[in-house]
C-alpha cells in the first residue's frame, strides 16, 4: 500500500483511485469528488495519511481466499480507533467536558497519584518503576518475545463432538457456565478496580475452567463468545471473550496446556487498565480531543501496575497486557513498537481483542458482521497493522465465516457454523436453522453439511448474528 499525505490531495478533482485508512476500510471511493469539506472532516479525525492499493497488491491472495459476494451492506459500521472518531455528515454536537479526578488514585494506588493528564500524563506512569522494569526486561533480553511451542499441543488432545450429538442439557450447562464466569470476572475486576485482595489462583483456576472446555468440545468456546451483554459496562464481557478466542487462537499455534494458560489469563486481563478510564471518556460517542486519547493509552500501563500487586502472577502478563494494542508497524501504543519487539502472546491477544471489539456494539458505534470482521483482520495484515501469522492461525481455527456466525446459503438458506475445514476458508461445517422462507428449523430436524463435500450448497452471505437472535446453542 502507498501512503498519501492528505495535504497532498488535490481537493478539486476528483479521486483517481480508492483511498483506504490505515484500518482497511475505503475512506475515498474512486470517482468521488473530494471536496474541500471532506478533507477537513477527515483532518478533524487526525487523519493524516490515506492509502491507496499499488498495482498488483490483492488483500485475498494473503491467504489464497477468493473474493466472496459481500451483500450485508446494510450494515452501518465505522471503527472507532482513538482520535479517529466517525465523519458524521450531520454537524458534530460540542463535546462533553470531561472533569479529570485523581482523589481516586490518592486512595487506590498512591504511586500513581501524581499523574498528569494527557501526553505529560503517559510520559510519567512510563518512567515508573513498574513500566521500568518491563522495559529493562525488553533491552536486556530477559524474556524471549518470541514463544516457540512445547510440550503436547492441546488441540491434537482436545475432543471434537459431532453436529447434532450435544444434549440438551450438556447445552444448557454450557449457557449457565458462561453466566457463571461472566459474573466471576465482574466480581474479580471489581474488586481489583476497589483495591481488594485478588489472588493469582481465583484467576486461573477460571481460566483453567475454560481450557477444560475446549478440551471436552474443541470449536465450543468461539460459538461461546458470540455471546453479548446489554450492560452499559461492556469490559466485562469482552475481557471473557477475549480469553475464550485467545485460548482458541493459541490452541491453533500448537501451544501446549501451560502456554495456553498463559495466553488465556493475558487475554482476561488484557484491558483491566480500562476500568480506570473516566466513564465520560470510554463512553463518549463525540471525537475524543488529544488529551482524552492519551488517557486511553495509559490504561496498559495502569494495568500492569494492579496486575503487578497480584502475587504468583507471572511477569509475562504484565507483558500481554502491556504490548497488546502495539501494532506491527508501530502505529500502537504505549512505546511504538513493531514487529520482533512484541512479544507473540501479545500479537494473539491483539488479534482477539479487535475481532471482539468489531463484532460488539459500542456506545459510539454498532457492531460489525463477524465475516466482516475477519476481512477487516485480512486488511489490517495487508496494512501492517497485525502480524500475519497469528491472524491466519486464527483463521485456520475458526474460517472465513467464522464459528458461530450465521450465514446465507445459495438456496436462500440461514445457516450457523460450526466447525472449520482447515485451509478450506469459505467451505466450514454448517448447520442449517432456518428455512428460505425464514422459519426456524425444529433442533430434532436440523441437518449439517461440510461444504467441502456438499458441492451443491454455497455461502453467499454473512450475516450479522445480533440481528437475527436465534439462541447460541441452536444448531450444535
């Protein structure tokens, strides 16, 4: 992809090629006029740059995927990265003042009290003595960012249950378990968030609950994190998510049962930093302003400070948590860095954490297919943003049109996934739930196919699961 300055695009034409932001997504379509207007709006964005995509570059050669007819347009979706709120044609309300208070670190955790807001703010809390130790860890090369698998893999142990052969009530535990551990994480975050006494073996032993899962049931866990709250306070639900799909990620890469573990708590508490977060900032739907921005970027760092005071905890979760919104180009936070300087169980939890967060609504935003979301994930590769390695091991474990999603037949079919078929990206197991008249099937008469032997059936669309709620369990 070429970058493009957007001070170097000449207003009064009009545009000659598509140009994308750094997320993937069109920005300029080619053929629009661009306007004077439009350049600003998209300043206003701190966007500086936009991409066009060289002659020869195809975003579905990464994976050998062949372009798939894409018919969910419909849905309204734009990707709220920090200052690159959505262009809203209508005029912007003016934003909400937001009061910064730090009686609250007075109380909780002294040693951050002295904080500053804004950039001034990040550059302290990086020179504190736990970042510090972290980045000496880093330079001296005390732990090996790169994770080599050992031991047994989990998924050649794990067991694979056959469509339609899940009891009602093996269903229904499933539901209740995950009820469960949602509540268990709340209870956890806040009694961190207050300063209470958390220990290192309640946060396993949780993750370890979910690792059993995917033992007994291999492809469970991701038809388990399309499960969404209605909880204004969304950072409960994602951070379970997370872990599930991180484990599932992990299990993909050949990880064995004590790197999972590892890679699974990361994902748990990859984002407890976000509690402390004003509300008024991680819920605002107007443009975040620049002092806002570097408030959210703190809460790595914030996190590694709690999960530092949990003791048996190893330092390799403050890691994951430190270095899981780092970008492979750079264009992360909190230090910029890419590529080999990040550590792999980050780059897995990275990938886990942007496909929950596309495929949940947001206050400031809705939420994004899950077939949408994995193009998004192609893109971000092809854009730098996220290694290619783990996104394809992702894909190989959960499909083009991943587990659990619902999707269109050729038939006019609706149909669930259920299982993957290794490289064969668009051609998953399914299971059929309601008819092409858009009744539901009854669960003793649903029927599956792989599709890599039902050469007659055909997906030709994703749909988004939240707007046709059938239930998880239907169709398993």
């Amino acid at each position: 992809m070429k970058k493009i300055k957007i001070d170097a695009i000449n207003y009064s034409a009009v545009a000659e090629f598509d140009y994308y932001g750094r997320d993937g997504k069109i920005l300029l379509r080619k053929g629009m006029p661009i306007g004077k207007s439009i350049l600003n709006a998209l300043s206003r964005r701190n966007i500086s740059h936009l991409y066009v995509q060289e002659e020869g570059e195809d975003i579905q050669k990464l994976f050998q995927l062949k372009e798939l007819d894409d018919m969910d347009d419909d849905i309204a979706f734009e990707l709220s990265i920090p200052g690159e709120a959505p262009v809203s044609a209508s005029v912007e309300p003016p934003p909400k003042k937001v009061v910064f208070d730090n009686s609250f670190w007075e109380k909780t955790f002294p040693s951050l009290a002295a904080m500053k807001r804004g950039e001034e703010g990040v550059r302290q809390i990086l020179k504190s003595e736990v970042v510090q130790a972290l980045e000496n860890a880093i330079e001296n090369k005390s732990i090996e960012l790169s994770v080599v698998p050992k031991g047994i893999p989990i998924k050649e142990v794990a067991q694979e249950i056959a469509p339609g052969s899940r009891t009602q009530e093996y269903k229904t535990e499933l539901v209740s378990d995950y009820a469960r551990s949602l509540g268990e994480v709340k209870d956890l975050f806040l009694r961190i968030r207050n300063g209470r006494t958390v220990t290192a073996g309640r946060i396993t032993g949780l993750v370890k609950g979910f690792i059993k899962t995917y033992l007994n049931d291999k492809h469970i866990l991701l038809n388990l994190a399309n499960e969404r709250t209605r909880d204004t306070e969304y950072l409960f639900s994602h951070s379970l998510n997370v872990s599930l799909i991180a484990i599932s990620i992990g299990s993909s890469r050949g990880f064995d049962q004590d790197q999972i573990l590892e890679v699974g708590t990361g994902g748990l508490l990859h984002d407890i930093g976000a509690l402390f977060i004003p509300e008024d900032i991680r819920l605002k739907k107007e443009p975040l302003d620049k002092d806002e921005i570097f408030e959210v970027q703190k809460h790595p760092m914030i996190g590694i400070h709690f999960i530092e005071k949990i003791n048996g905890l190893p330092q390799i979760i403050q890691f994951i948590c430190y270095q899981s919104h780092e970008r492979e180009n750079r264009e992360g936070y909190p230090k910029q860095r890419g590529g080999r300087l990040i550590h792999d169980y980050s780059k897995i939890v990275s990938v886990a954490d942007i496909y929950e967060s596309l495929t949940s609504e947001r206050p400031y935003r809705k939420a994004m297919a899950p077939y949408k979301a994995m193009k998004y994930l192609l893109a971000a590769v092809k854009n730098g943003l996220l290694n290619p390695s783990t996104v394809k091991h992702y894909l190989v474990h959960t499909s083009l049109f991943p587990v659990g999603s619902l999707v269109k037949l050729d038939n006019g079919e609706i149909a669930k996934v259920i299982k993957p078929n290794g490289t064969h990206y668009d051609r998953p197991v399914i299971s059929v739930v309601m008819d092409a008249d858009n009744r539901l099937i009854n669960e003793g008469e649903i029927k599956s196919y792989d599709l890599t032997k039902s050469h007659d059936l055909k997906i030709i669309q994703g749909i988004d699961n939240q707007k046709m709620d059938i239930g998880i369990m239907r169709g398993l």
